[in-house]
C-alpha cells in the first residue's frame, strides 16, 4: 500500500455509532493522510431514549430531534443520500441516485430498523390508533394521544423477537404505564401484560428473576415463550403460532427489528441484516476492510447506546493498529450498561457483558455506588435523565468518558 497516498475512511450512518467513530477518529487521523466522509439518508439525529417518555409527557420530542451534521467535527465531509450496495471487491459503495464513492475503509453504521411490515396485520387502520409502538418519534406522539384518551382496559406490551434496539425499553415501558396510570387514578380498571418470546422477563437468569419478580409486584402479567403470528386489530387480539390469544384494547408492540436492506443486497449480512463480525473486534467475518459498529452489528450483547460506546472505545485503539500496519490487540468483552426506568423517579442499572449477567451490586465504585445495580433507586433515575445531556454534549462529540470500555466486576454480588 502507498502510504503517501491520502486514504479514504467512509462511514455508513450518522446516529450514535457512525458519529462517535468520526469525531474519535477525525481527532486522531491526520487530515493530511486520511479523508473521511459520513453517509446518511437525511441530516437527522434523534436521542432514541427520549421516545420511550413522551407517551407519558415526561419528553417533549423537540428534546429528542437535533441535526445530524452539527454533531460531526471540521474535515469530516457529510453526503446525504441513501445507500444502494456496498461492493466489496470495487472498495466501493453506491447511492440509489447513482453516485459512488469509493474507500479504503468501510465502517456500516446504520443501525436497526424496526419493521412491523414483517408481521401480518400490523399495517392495518388501526397501526398507531389502538396498535402503538414507541420505536418511533410518529409513533411516541402517537401514543401520547392514545394516552390522553384511555379510561380503562387491557393494555399489552408486546416483543415481537429478538434481537431489538435497547432490550429492556418494553420492560420500562409497562413499569412507567403502571406509575402513570396510578397518577391518574386508572390502575384498578387497568390489566396490564408483558408479553415476551423469551421464557421470563429478560435475557439473563439473575436479571429475569429479578425483573419478574418486580412485575409481579405491580400487579403486571408476564406472557412469556409467546412467538407471534399475527395482529388481529379488528378483534383486537394478538395470536400465537400454537394458538393462544391475548386480547387488548390498546397494544403496544415492538416489531422485529432488521438491519438496513443494502446489508442483505450485498451480502454481508445474516438472515435479519445484521452485518456478520468478530464480536471481538467488529471485523467483518470476510472482507477485513469492513467494520460494522453499534446497532448494525451481529454481536451477540444488547443493541443499546452503551454498547456502541464502549465497543467505539475499543475498535478506535485497534483501527490506529490497522493504519499504522500493525495487528490490532484490543478485544471488545460485550460489555453493556442500561438504566431501566421504573417509575416514580425511580431506576434500576444493569452492567454485563458476553461472559457475566448482571448482578446485584454498586457501580462504579464498591459499596459507596453511588448508582445501585438491579435495584431501584432515585439515584439511578437522576442519572439516566442526566445522560441526555451527557449524550449530546460529551457522548457523541466523542469527548472521552471516565469509564473503561471493559466491564470490572468491582462492587457487584455475584453470590445470588
């Protein structure tokens, strides 16, 4: 490779992941020697956590909507366009309106897409009336309306499958739908359910018992190994492939969430177009010039704002490796954390990673916390409402974070 020549960088998608990679590595990559350019379908950046409030009127959504190329630093050029096929082979990658633009390097980071067209019914009338979902800011404002006019009823939340983006967002919402609805004097005529494909309220077992026993408390019914075969909205019901049916007058779902459509025409995907990588380094299995980074990514932990972070943190450190020529030698673990909003200005955290569930505990620090794991504290809510700022301010200018991307067992009870 001629190293005087100026080498291309180009990065798929402006949310979290593709916007953090740029502004980490434009700081660190000679402008003389690197030119970087960021692809995204329009020049809109949403902080996805805030839909999951507006329903409840905690967010209003301008609190969620920022432009996409002001968060992207000086000598990173930002094309709009929406993305046909990537060519390996070429090192290129094409637009739909016909312009290419060629690489050295490919970062796909464009995310999970939630499709409830891949599910029969969910495109009826009734899609956003008594069929809601919070995947989208349509969506959120939809359900808020939704909300206004509620009296009583079956209220069901819903997961299609898994993987989704931010796996415990349902898990809060039927937590903060509990709250809300004590505020307004409608839970007594109000049967809430949690319907999930998984066997308990979570992936993980310590978790899932603790979670579950939380529903419990509030009066919330678990559905659970419940693998959808369609919406019925005129009879207002959800069915399952071995028959049972669940009725509802308001339903909230989450439709199965896929990776962008130019991943499968490629062929770099898996069977839900999730780009296919070292879950270590976010390599690509086949071309070692691709990388996939946050949501994009088949790797097998949450698909969650924390997740693109610290593995960023990692795949910076390696791609430094790559350019200078040298073999990369940082492993990314999995490691996840998530807030789990609980109602009442209350939260729980979880911490975890590929190897290790989240545990009881303190974090980051033993004993002293200040933030309490799988137990809800005010603290917890305090700082999950706290990260907004933390996201647009810090997170996503890529200004570092005091936090190892690596998870430390330090201050968590493994003996439970």
């Amino acid at each position: 490779m001629n190293h005087n020549a100026v080498r291309r960088l180009l990065i798929l998608g402006a949310g979290t992941a593709g916007t953090i990679t740029a502004n980490k590595l434009r700081a660190k990559l000679p402008a003389s020697d690197w030119e970087i350019t960021v692809v995204a379908e329009n020049d809109i950046h949403d902080y996805k956590p805030s839909y999951l409030f507006i329903p409840f009127g905690i967010n209003e959504p301008e609190q969620a909507r920022r432009s996409a190329h002001t968060f992207l630093p000086d000598g990173v050029t930002f094309v709009m366009g929406r993305i046909g096929l990537v060519k390996p082979e070429d090192k290129v990658v094409t637009l739909e309106d016909g312009r290419e633009l060629p690489y050295d390097y490919l970062v796909i980071a464009t995310g999970a897409h939630p499709r409830p067209d891949m599910t029969e019914g969910t495109l009826s009338d009734e899609w956003h009336k008594s069929v809601g979902e919070f995947y989208t800011l349509d969506g959120a404002m939809a359900l808020r309306e939704q909300a206004f006019k509620w009296r009583g009823g079956k209220l069901v939340m819903h997961i299609t499958e898994f993987p989704i983006m931010c796996p415990v967002a349902p898990l809060e919402f039927v937590l903060l739908a509990d709250a809300w609805l004590r505020q307004q004097g409608l839970r007594d005529v109000t049967e809430i359910t949690y319907v999930t494909p998984l066997d308990g309220a979570f992936t993980k077992p310590v978790a899932s018992k603790i979670l579950g026993d939380l529903l419990e408390k509030r009066n919330i019914k678990v559905e659970a190994d419940f693998m959808i075969e369609r919406i019925d909205a005129g009879e207002k019901k959800i069915v399952s492939f071995d028959e049972r049916e669940i009725p509802f007058d308001q339903l909230v779902t989450v439709p199965l969430n896929m990776g962008a459509e130019f991943v499968a025409a490629s062929g770099l995907g898996d069977e839900l177009n999730f780009v296919t990588v070292d879950k270590h380094t976010m390599q690509h299995t086949d071309h070692p010039e691709i990388f996939a980074l946050g949501d994009a990514a088949n790797l097998p932990t949450s698909k969650a704002g924390s997740v693109a972070h610290f593995s960023i943190d990692i795949f910076v450190e390696n791609f430094l490796q790559l350019a200078a020529g040298r073999p990369m030698t940082h492993k990314f673990d999995g490691h996840a954390n998530c807030f789990i909003e609980s109602g009442d200005r209350k939260a729980l955290l979880l911490d975890f990673n590929y190897e290790t569930e989240p545990y009881p505990g303190t974090f980051p620090a033993p004993v002293v916390g200040p933030l309490t794991l799988l137990g809800e504290s005010h603290a917890n809510h305090l700082s999950k409402l706290a990260f907004r700022w933390v996201y647009w301010n810090i997170l996503l200018p890529g200004r570092p974070i005091p936090l190892a991307p690596g998870m430390s067992m330090v201050g968590k009870n493994t003996n439970v």
